[in-house]
C-alpha cells in the first residue's frame, strides 16, 4: 500500500541509502548504551562498597537477611523483630549474604554484599532509562549516575537502609514501564516495590495513569497479588511482629525533626497531629491521582504526578531522612529525560539544593533552624514549579480535543 512509508523507508529518509550508515548508527547507539549501563552499574555497585556502613542493619533487617542466607526460612519469618520494610529486599540480599558467609564474611562485608543488589537495581533502572529515551543519554545518563551517587544515596547507604534506593528504582521503573506500554512490567514492578517499602503505595496512582483506563485493574490485582504473596507469609507466621511494625510505620514522633517543613512552624506536635502525618500523606494521593485524571493528566504526567507525592511525603513527615529524597530525585530525573531534556536542569538543581542544607548549612554556626528555614524556601519553590508543569499538562491536554475540532 501506498499509504504510510514504512519503518525502514522512514529510516531510509533520515539515513540515506538504506544503509549502511544507518545500520553503523544504531550500533554505535547500543553500543553507547551498553557502555554506559556497564558504567553506572560498576559505579552504583562500587559506590555500594565505599559508601556501607551498618547503621540500623544489625537490629533491623540482619537478624532476617542472615536466617534466610542460612537457610533457615522459618526463623527469616519468625524473628523477635520484624525489619521495617517489606519482604523482597531480604530475599533479594540474602543469596548474596550466603555466598559472603561461605568464605568467612563478617556483618560489614555481608551488609555490603547486600546492599550492592539493592542499588545496582537502580543502575539496571538507569540501564532501562537510557534505551527508552535515547535522544540525550550521555548528559541525562550521566545525571542519573550523580543522582544515585548523590548524599542522599550515601545517606541510605550509611544509616543501614539499601531497600530505599531498590523501592524507588521499582517504583519509578513502575510508571516509566507503563508509559513505556510495558504493562506486564509496570504491574510486576510495582508490585515489588510495594514488597519493599510500605512509602510505594503512592506509586499506585501515577502506575495507574500511565498504563491507562483499560488496564486498570489488571495492573493493580497483579501488583497486590504479588506484594501479598511474599507479604503473606509474614503475617501468617509472626501476626503480633508484623501488627507492631505495621503500628510503628504508620506513628510519627512529636518532635519534629530538622528538614521537615514542620519543624520551621513547630518544632513539638500535638501528639494526634503526628499521628496522622503518615495516613494523611498516603490518603493524599487519592485526590491528587483523581485530579489529575479529571484534569487528562495521564501518562505524559505519571512521573510528574509521582514526583509531587513524592514531594509530600519528604517536607510533611517530622521525620525527614536525607535518603527519603532519593525517590523524588529519581522520579524527577526520569521525568526530564521524558521530555528529553539534554541537562537535567531541576534534578541536579534540587541535588545541590539537597546538598547546601544537609552537609552544609546543618553543620555550620547557624544551627538546624537556619538550615530547615532555607530548605523550606527551595522546598516552596520547588512544589510551585512541579503545580505548574502539571497545571501545563492539563491545559494541554484540554487544548487537544478543542483543536481537533
């Protein structure tokens, strides 16, 4: 048929004959993706090494990382205390704790040779990023690997905490995935990341806008179904551990700790106002997702939808960890190379941003307050500039249908 050209004829169009040169290009592009993807999974993986320290390891996730690499699948399930995240990051360190423990490994190397999976994860992420948006990979590329070897990564890395980086590489995969139309993936992806850390269910929203109305529920049974398989056998084996975790996630301190917004309004909470910090944060992204789907935000504007909830969960939580930015940071990465930025311009604006108030301004004579009131003021900047992109997605998206017309 006469019709449309062809792929290849529109390859013949932009390469010249049809081609040599054409052909030589799109090796010389996989070739560049390859090399980078070894790049960032040796430097995300090295930077597992230099950077882990035990920190919460010991008391938290060891005692199960250790009986699962033992073999001991029951005592993994029925320890005294269950860690504070979900199931697959335990059993996704644990064959590699084994290995380390077999030539003699003591709980640095062991927590070390954990946690280089959790973070190479974000590093196959990246791998992922590069090939489906290809336009500007060396730069963006690039910006990714300062994202994960960002404070923020070290920060996880140092408190004991490598599941945080392996759940936001699952989450934003999740969304990107279901723009991508890979929705088998999204659901997986999704349902793993809510098997690692309980935050990954205000991904559920943003998955869902990229995938699409018609897959609705499919993708979400499949993801809950698979979180609730590995989820399950904790609860059936230890209820009481898994009830007192569950109570223990969803509790906040009174205190109000440094980098939180409210530690600038107040820095001692009523207790029934920290109590609802942590439902009031997920239940936000209720109305939010419903907004932006009555607004036809959808898939162009998942990973900024899950950029912005991201964002409430770090300045509305009393207790703001370094490390809980890095799903923000990946989310608006993944975004920018979306629209495909060649610099990262917002991403690497909130990382120095990151960077001036914890390992600068929190350490200087000015004390915490000064350094919470500046995170406050860019935090501020950055929530109006992540409103009006969104704001510029749904006035675009009703000028569509207008122009159609």
């Amino acid at each position: 048929m006469q019709g449309a050209a062809s792929e290849e004829e529109r390859a013949q169009d932009r390469d010249g004959p049809l081609s040599l040169a054409g052909t030589t290009g799109r090796k010389w592009r996989r070739t560049r993706q390859l090399g980078l993807a070894i790049f960032g999974l040796v430097g995300v993986v090295g930077f597992a090494w230099y950077r882990g320290y035990l920190g919460d390891y010991p008391h938290d996730a060891a005692p199960a990382v250790d009986a699962l690499a033992g073999g001991d699948f029951w005592g993994a399930l029925t320890v005294e205390r269950q860690p504070l995240m979900g199931p697959f990051s335990i059993i996704l360190r644990a064959p590699f704790v084994a290995v380390a423990q077999s030539f003699g490994a003591g709980d640095l190397v062991s927590y070390r040779v954990g946690a280089a999976p959790c973070l190479a994860a974000a590093g196959l992420l990246g791998a992922a990023l590069v090939r489906w948006f290809p336009s500007s990979a060396p730069l963006l590329a690039l910006g990714l690997l300062a994202v994960l070897l960002a404070p923020a990564t070290a920060d996880a890395l140092e408190l004991g905490h490598p599941e945080e980086p392996l759940a936001a590489a699952l989450s934003v995969g999740a969304v990107a995935a279901g723009m991508r139309g890979r929705r088998v993936s999204a659901a997986v992806l999704l349902g793993l990341a809510l098997a690692t850390k309980q935050w990954a269910v205000l991904a559920v929203g943003p998955t869902l806008l990229a995938v699409g109305r018609p897959y609705w529920w499919r993708v979400t049974t499949t993801a809950c179904g698979i979180a609730a398989l590995l989820t399950l056998p904790n609860v059936l084996a230890n209820h009481q551990g898994f009830a007192t975790v569950s109570r223990q996630i969803a509790s906040a301190p009174v205190q109000a700790q440094f980098g939180s917004w409210w530690y600038v309004v107040d820095r001692d909470l009523p207790a029934w106002l920290a109590q609802a910090t942590h439902p009031a944060i997920v239940l936000s992204a209720i109305p939010l997702t419903v907004l932006a789907y009555r607004h036809r935000i959808g898939a162009d504007g998942a990973l900024l939808l899950l950029a912005l909830l991201f964002f409430i969960r770090c300045v509305f939580d009393p207790v703001n960890n370094y490390y809980y930015h890095l799903p923000l940071l990946l989310a608006l990465l993944t975004w920018e190379m979306q629209m495909r930025r060649l610099v990262p311009y917002a991403t690497l604006a909130v990382v120095a941003s990151l960077f001036i108030t914890n390992s600068y301004l929190a350490f200087a004579d000015w004390g915490l307050y000064t350094a919470s009131v500046f995170y406050f003021v860019w935090t501020v900047g950055l929530a109006a500039y992540l409103v009006v992109a969104l704001r510029r997605l749904a006035g675009s998206a009703r000028a569509a249908p207008e122009m159609s017309r």
